[in-house]
C-alpha cells in the first residue's frame, strides 16, 4: 500500500461539539473530508453520520436532529449567491453578505432520524422532515413533511417510510428501537391479526 496515498484517505472522527449547544455528541461521526462551514451556528444532535465529501454550509443556520444520515456527497446549503454576483457585479465582496441584492440566506432544518441519500442536495430555506428518506441525487427545493420519501430533480414525494418500515414492525429489535415510539404504537394496535 502506498503510504502517502493511505494517509490521505479520509477517516471518520468521532465526537462532535455542537457550538450552538455547547454540547458534546459523543456518538456522532463524521468525515474527515465533510466541510462544516460556519460551525458556531450548526446546530447537531447526536448519532449523526455526516459521509466523506459532504457539504454542509451554517451561514444562515442549519439544524440537524438526533440520528440524521448525510451519505457521501450530499450537502446542505443556506446561502446561495447564483443572482447577487450579477446584481453586485464587481462590488460584490466589498458590500455585506446580508445587503446584497439578490442573495439568498435562509435556515434550515433536518428532522430527526431522516435520511439523505448521496449527491443529494436540501437548499435554503428548506425544512425537512422527521424520518423522511431523501433518496440519492434529489435535489430539495421546498419542505418535506415527517416520515416522506422524496426523489428527482426537482424532489417529489413519492412514498411515505412508514409503508416501507412495516414489513419490519414484527422484529422484536425494531418494535424496541424504532425512532418513533408512537409510530409503533399506532401500529401494534392497528395491525390486523395473525
């Protein structure tokens, strides 16, 4: 094995101090190549898994909950500049980011225990959902409601996690561990007999 090559192959760090909170996320991982862009206002929640090669940019802050996913290549942006470099032209990086014409800054918010499949990408202003699964390479332009399946460019909604996650209520781990504990609920005492 080449050596040089090995040391700089990204790894995954355990641990994470959420700066909004002060918090230490002992159980959060993340990449060694994800970039965490203005981190003082990332807000994380513990077990997060944040992949190789991930974007995630807190200019206008970025809330992710307990147990969100973050696969390879996905990213989370909330400023975008795609109209202020023409509006600012030459002048652009001498006027404030917030006083620019034409520049998007706007929060955004990843619900607990959802998903974000690679290459996926969640733009300003975007609230996602808790328990959704944003499946590989969408990209998400409005907010998704709790338990979604979104896909496609623009993202859709083409399904909802609770049908999917059905054919596994009956597994003793789940019905102890599932992220919803009212979900299950719901389900143990709708499900039709044996």
């Amino acid at each position: 094995m080449n050596l040089a090559a090995a040391a700089k192959r990204p790894f995954v760090a355990y641990g994470y101090r959420d700066l909004v909170s002060g918090r230490f996320r002992k159980r959060t991982r993340i990449s060694s190549s994800a970039t965490l862009l203005e981190r003082h206002r990332i807000a994380m929640g513990d077990n997060v898994w944040i992949g190789h090669y991930c974007h995630v940019d807190g200019s206008a802050g970025v809330s992710i909950g307990e147990g969100v996913q973050l696969a390879t290549w996905s990213g989370i942006l909330s400023h975008g500049s795609q109209d202020a470099i023409r509006l600012c032209g030459s002048r652009y990086i001498e006027i404030e980011a917030a006083k620019r014409p034409g520049y998007t800054l706007r929060p955004v918010t990843i619900g607990a225990f959802s998903f974000v499949g690679a290459g996926a990408i969640i733009l300003p202003g975007v609230t996602v959902g808790r328990g959704c699964r944003i499946d590989a390479g969408a990209i998400v332009t409005q907010d998704v409601p709790d338990f979604a399946i979104v896909r496609g460019v623009p993202a859709r909604i083409v399904g909802d996690v609770r049908d999917v996650d059905a054919r596994h209520h009956a597994d003793p781990v789940v019905q102890a561990s599932y992220f919803d504990p009212q979900a299950m609920r719901d389900w143990l005492t709708t499900r039709p007999s044996d």
